[in-house]
C-alpha cells in the first residue's frame, strides 16, 4: 500500500499477539523467482479458485498460495505468523474482540491497493454467499467487523473464539480484491486476483498454471519461477507413471501406499531412477464413527466390544504399509492436548477376553451383525481395503459377523445424513492445526458426525471453557477431558493417523517445508536444479 497514514495503537489489554514481522522474504538464493519452474501432479480437484466457494485440499493450495491471509503459518510451525497483517491480537480479556493492522506496501497482482475494505469486503462476501462447498462455517463467531482506517481491521465476535487466529490463517481467510469480486456471488471464470507469492495465470480441466508474484510482500519464500499443477482426475497410474518419466518434478495427493512403500524402498537401496520419498507429519486422521441411534451399533457393549478388538497396528502395517500410524485418541499427535485416551483404555492390542465380557453385559450372546460402511473416493484409495481388515479383526474373535459396503461419496453422504447407517468411516484433514478443529466439528452443537451423540459436559462446559483461552497451552486439562469422555462414550474409535508423502526427482528440493501438521502446501519452498 502506498498511502502511509498514522496508525492508532492495540489497546493496552491486547492479549495473545501475534508479532509484528517485517520485510518482504520473496526469492530464494539466487533472487525472487529465479530458480527452475516446477510441475507437481495429483489425484485431487481444484474445485473452486473463489475462496468463497472451496473447502477441499485442492482448492485450498491455489488460496494458499495466490491469495494473502492476515496470518499464515510458517513452514514447520503451527502458531499462525503475520502476513498480509502487520501484527495481530486480542484487545480485549475473553476472545471476543480481535484487532489487526495491515502492512503498509500491500497491493493485488492487478496493481490495485489491498486495504482493510478488502479484508472486511473478503469476510463478509463469505458469509454472505455462504456457499455449501465454501468456508463460511469457519467464520460463523464473526458478529461485525470495523475498519476505522485504510489499515486497521477489528473483528467483534459472537462468541468467546480463541482458535479465531487459526482460522483466519487458513484458506478461509484469504483476501480477495473487492473491485474484481461480486459482493453476492461467486466468481465463475477461473481466473484469480490475489497479493500472494504466486499469480494464476491460467487454470483448465487438467492443469492450472502459475507465475511468481513480483510484488508480493510477505513472509514466503519463492525458490522457483512458477509452478504448473497438473491433475490427474484420481488416476493413480497415471500419476506415478509420470513421476517415473519425468512427467511431472512431483508427485503429491494421491500415490497409494503401496507405490510409496515401494518406491522408498528402491530409493533406499539406489533403485530408485532419480527418485526419492520425502515425508512429514501430517495431522490427518481416520476414525470409525458409530450412529448411536442404531439398535446396534447403538449400544454401549457393542462399541466396547469393537474397541477391545481393533489392531491399529496390523492395519497401519499390512494396509498402509506403515505410510499411516495408529491413533489413540480423536486429537492427534502433535496438536496441543492430545493424550492417548483410547491406548490407556483398551491398550494396543485385541483383547477378546474383554470384548466378551462387554457383550455379555449387554446380554448379547450370539456374532453382532455389523456393516461398516465406507466410500474410498473420498477418504482414500485405501479405505475401503482397511475396513475389510478390521472386518476381519472383528470376524476372527467369533464375536461379530461384519461386513464392509463401499458406496459412491453422494450416497454416503446421504446415508450418513438420514442416520443409515451405523457404523461408517470418517476422514478428517483439519483446516487448522488446534485442537478446536477436532472436537468442535465432532461434539459441538451441530457436529459434522451426524450419529446422535451429545455430552452436556463437552457442550456446555469444557468446549466454551477453551473457546475463551486464548493461550491455547492452558486449554490442555479441558481437552484431555474430552478426549477421556469420548474413549469412555465411544462415539467414534479413532483409527489412524497419517503422513504426508510427496515423490520427486532427486533435483527438487525443499519439499519438506511443505509437508507438515499445517496441511499447507507451500509452492515457493520448492526448488529445481535444470
């Protein structure tokens, strides 16, 4: 931004907040933009290029990477850094005020000044639109927003929102330039006006294109002069048959387990072509959820029962070829507050001693029937292959007789809406890397599972307690609760915990600066030699 205006000071009570950071960080070691372009290919769709209108993983790396948040987070980190903001904080003593100045030199890719009428415009045009297949669900606590100068923007909230930094750090808090968007309706011509590291210079049916953004001005690193994305429409093959060629530098989203498990093996062992394995951690999860209004599913011994039987292990090996690790509890490893509600319970391995005895208590004394019901096309190519292994697990106790339905995602999303079914597989790539965004979804008023469980304790106690604690370490005791109730309750059982994996060419570089528990993939990190 151009206009340099005296900005008035956070109040004195800010609390939480996030500091200032100055500079403009595009280029890597040899200048903005002038490395090598790179071409990364996957399974997954961009869906939308209007932030208003996407909520999925494809979709959320062209507004991660074009579009500029007030806060971002930084590679390898999970506390949420200024971006297009300045600085960033609390101004008041219970979460419910949140204040942000801008930067001063912040412009679109169009040449047009980025102000704080394009923060409030971008916010309010998502919740206007409120699109189904849009973010407008992550910003529901926003009551007003203010916007007293061309640099000062003032949220007031509806409610105590302490993960409000978090969210806005996502794809839905992307700013849009409110002389190129409609205030009312989404944008349908593929094109994008962003101030982030990247522009799209032009987006199709099996590749979108982009170039470095020279007036950025921000914390990202560029390490290459563009970044073409290619799609291979859930083709598998196809994707590592191109990776192998060198048809695409990348390959990320959507290698099974086998391929990678075997790929990191010849790489290991120098059989690898030219390529490698390169992983990070990941805050994906996969839990099995049960509908607890189903006369079977529904009743207490028979969860218990399917909790002492899991092997988390055997399936993490034998299915995902150790790409995945067992999970314990419904907040994963290396979120604030994760504990291992579900290993101090049941432990880690079958007990069918104990998941008698729960039947029994129940006066079940004949094989559970029980449908597991599962739709690979959208949690993985692996599912459907992982429940018929916990089928078996079930199975081999002589305790259960189960079996697995695989369905289309529109008909399992129908299924799980009318309460159909009462045992079903539930994938969950967080928008944000707090614990809020694995409870508040799952137990909240409202929650995404749609199987009838409510815990007024939850509800009414612990979750508002750590909506209003901005410092999220001392919201741990009131998660740990949580987590303890859900592995007494058993509204859901927690399966496993994934990785990121992404193949490339030995030439490629910084790709692991892209593959971590923030789920952003950030493009300027990665670098190509010729």
């Amino acid at each position: 931004m151009r206009f340099r205006a005296p900005r008035p000071a956070l109040p004195a009570v800010a609390v939480a907040l996030t500091g200032l950071l100055g500079g403009c960080a595009l280029g890597g070691d040899d200048g903005p933009g002038t490395g090598e372009p790179v071409v990364v290919g996957m399974t997954d769709a961009v869906l939308a290029t209007d932030p208003a209108g996407g909520y999925d993983p494809g979709s959320w790396l062209v507004f991660n990477n074009v579009f500029q948040s007030l806060l971002s987070f930084p590679p390898g980190g999970v506390e949420p850094q200024p971006e297009a903001a300045e600085q960033c904080g609390f101004t008041d003593r219970v979460s419910q005020r949140y204040t942000c100045t801008l930067r001063d030199d912040l412009t679109f890719s169009n040449g047009d000044e980025l102000t704080a009428e394009d923060v409030r415009f971008s916010f309010e045009r998502t919740l206007r639109i409120d699109d189904p297949g849009g973010p407008a669900v992550l910003l529901s606590s926003i009551d007003r927003i203010d916007t007293p100068d061309e640099h000062t923007v003032t949220f007031h909230l509806n409610r105590p929102d302490a993960a409000f930094p978090q969210k806005i750090a996502s794809g839905a808090g992307s700013i849009v330039n409110h002389r190129e968007y409609p205030a009312d309706a989404l944008r349908t011509d593929g094109r994008a006006v962003g101030s982030g590291a990247y522009t799209l210079e032009s987006y199709g049916e099996n590749e979108a294109v982009f170039g470095v953004n020279a007036d950025y001005r921000g914390p990202a690193e560029v390490r290459n002069s563009g970044l073409t994305l290619r799609f291979f429409h859930g083709d598998q093959g196809a994707l590592g048959d191109a990776v192998a060629d060198g048809g695409v530098d990348v390959a990320y989203r959507g290698l099974a387990a086998t391929d990678i498990a075997e790929l990191g093996a010849a790489a290991r062992s120098g059989r690898g072509d030219g390529l490698k394995v390169v992983d990070g951690s990941s805050a994906e999860a996969q839990y099995l959820v049960f509908n607890l209004d189903d006369p079977v599913a529904g009743r207490q011994g028979v969860r218990e029962a399917v909790a002492w039987l899991v092997d988390r292990s055997a399936l993490a090996r034998d299915v995902y070829q150790r790409t995945v690790e067992p999970l314990y509890s419904v907040v994963p490893a290396g979120i604030t507050g994760h504990n291992t509600a579900f290993y101090d319970t049941y432990g880690d391995e079958p007990d069918r001693g104990r998941a008698e005895a729960a039947l029994r208590a129940e006066g079940i004394t004949e094989p559970v029937e029980l449908t597991l019901w599962v739709t690979p096309t959208r949690f993985g190519p692996d599912t459907e292959a992982a429940f018929e292994h916990l089928a078996a697990q079930l199975d081999a106790s002589g305790l259960f007789d189960a079996t697995v339905r695989s369905v289309d995602a529109d008909a399992f999303a129908r299924g799980v809406a009318d309460g159909s079914y009462g045992a079903y597989v539930r994938g969950w790539v967080p928008d944000y890397p707090d614990p809020d965004n694995f409870v508040e979804p799952f137990f909240g008023p409202d929650n995404v599972l749609n199987n009838g469980y409510h815990d007024e304790r939850i509800t009414e106690e612990l979750i508002p307690s750590t909506e209003r604690q901005p410092d999220r370490a001392e919201t741990v005791p009131d998660y740990e609760e949580i987590q303890d109730i859900v592995a007494e309750d058993l509204p859901l059982i927690p399966i496993w915990q994934g990785r990121q994996f992404a193949v490339a060419a030995e030439s490629v570089s910084g790709l692991q600066w892209s593959l971590d528990a923030s789920t952003v993939f950030r493009f300027g990190e990665i670098g190509r030699t010729s």
